[in-house]
C-alpha cells in the first residue's frame, strides 16, 4: 500500500500554519493529499461534528436516517471517529467521515465509511481508509474488519483488504 | 428464538442463595439452564477473569494464543463480556465466554466465542449466545454483528442469525 503521507507535506506553504491547524480541527490534525491546490483538505479525529451535518453526508451516500440521539452516543462510544473536512476558515465543512468501534488492542471494526458524492472519484476514499489503518496501526491494532456493500467490495479489495479469509463468514442478528 | 431463561429459575433451590450468587459472580449474575440437576452454571459479566484460565479456555477450542497484556486491555475495552461459570463454593471453574465490542448504541460485534470442548454438545453455546443477544438487546442494540468460522456457521444460523444480508460482505485487513 502506498504511503500517500510520505509524499505529501503537511502543511500546503502559506495556506495555513500547524497551529492554525491544530486550532480549528484539534491535536494531530493534518492534511489530506488534495486532487486541488486550491482546496486544502484535512484530517480530524478531535474537531466535533455538527450532527446534522454529519447525518446529511451519512444520508448523502445511502445510510438510513438514525435518531440523533443513538448517533451521539455511539459516537462518543467509538474507538476511533475521522472527519475529513474541507478547509474554509469561518466554516469549515464535513465532506468524509469514518469511525471505528473496538477494544483497542485486538479488535477493530469499521463503519459508516462515506465521501460526499461530490468529492467522490478524487481519490479521497483511498486516504480516508489509508488514514483510518495508518491511526489504529499507530494505536497497536493488526487486524480489521469491516462490512462492505457489494458496490463497494472492489474498492476495499484493490487496497489490500482481504474478503473473508479461511472462508470466515460474516453474521448478524436482528433483535427484534 | 425460545427465552431459556423464562422457563429456568434464577435460584436452583436451595443450593445458592441470591445473595451467594451476587457475592461470588457479581451484581446481575444469573443462573444458565444446566443439563445436569448437581452442576450449577453461572452467567457472570462482572467476576473477574484469571487470565491463564481465560486463555486455556480460548485456547482449548483453537484461538491462538495471545499476549496476555493485549488480552487485559483488550477485556478492559470491551463492551460486554461473559464468563459462563461451573460454580464451585471455593473454586469456580471458567467453562464458557464470549465478549463483545461496540459503540453500545448501534453496533456491536461478539468476538471469542468459546464452550470448553468437554461441556460442548450440552446446548450450553446457545445458552450463551442468547445470554447475549439478550444483554445487548437490554441496553438497545438491535443490530448485532460477528464473524463466524465456517465448522459453526450451521450453528448461529440454527439460532436466528442471518449470513450476509443484503450481500454484505466481510473484510480483513492486516496491519503488516
């Protein structure tokens, strides 16, 4: 798998500093290789999400609505929570998201992988995954898992991702 | 699904008090239907594992083995976890378990589903799992997600558990 990181310089000259950075989108913040120099694109997993605007990028790619109030929860209940915002200064906004649930050392599970149609088929989705392996690596973590929907298995498989090996199944119970 | 535990009282008369229970496994600790009236068998997620015994345990229907300090965290990070327990006043013997990771809201996935092979083929995996389905779905999961070997894939859908719906698959990804 390509580093997209090693390549890329964390702060594009002059556009914004590490510290105007880490104000607006939290510690450890940093950019996301960008399709345009004009667009400067960055990573967060401490800049709080507007609820509605997250529920609108989630819906903007086919999940089903869930009560705001479950959403809040689950995620201050996950692992791991990426934003992938689109730099403006007064409003910055939500245009990729991810997160994770696990137990942080042997376990991770992704979901709610999604890149506003809009700035779909630049490549972000790729350094949106990469981002997400790269941070639960760096946490210890070697093994993920994740559901993928049929449309989107060939995407996961050309970076590497493996379907169901030693013919594992996946399984899941409605509680209803 | 049928409720195993409408039709089983909590207390084996006379052998254990409530109290007793409470004391030995931990505030919620229920009683699992037992195959043999003289074997008392514990639901606990509150006594604390002995990780040698975890690890025998896990080992004993094939995981491999794991650092026991990641085990520790990865025990401290989970969601729910289950120890089915063979009481013994003075020595109570860890013969099932299973944990789960999630955001406690909307996700949750069971990991490390184990019966020791010599209480297996006593209907005790399927106490288990609904012990689970049933904590989960207690605190408002209605989704519940895992990935199963394909020797017990028959198993879990024996019990209600749907394989891939809607032709979701699975994915690993390995951190090398």
């Amino acid at each position: 798998m390509i580093n997209i990181f090693e390549r890329t310089s964390l702060i594009r000259s002059g556009s914004i500093t590490t510290e105007e950075l880490n104000d607006a989108y939290g510690k450890g913040a940093c950019e996301c290789p960008s399709p345009n120099e004009q667009m400067l694109l960055v990573f967060s997993q401490e800049r709080p999400f507007d609820l509605v605007e997250l529920e609108q990028l989630l819906i903007s790619v086919g999940w089903s609505q869930r009560p705001m109030r479950k959403v809040r929860s689950a995620l201050d209940h996950s692992l791991l929570k990426v934003g992938l915002w689109k730099h403006d200064q007064r409003f910055p906004r939500l245009i990729g998201f991810a997160r994770c649930t696990g137990d942080g050392v042997l376990e991770a599970t992704v979901w709610d992988v999604a890149v506003n149609p809009i700035y779909q088929g630049l490549g972000l989705g790729k350094q949106l995954m990469d981002y997400v392996n790269k941070s639960l690596k760096d946490i210890g973590i070697t093994r993920i898992t994740l559901f993928a929907d049929p449309g989107v298995v060939a995407f996961y498989l050309s970076q590497g991702w493996v379907l169901e090996p030693k013919g594992h199944r996946c399984a899941f119970w409605y509680a209803n």
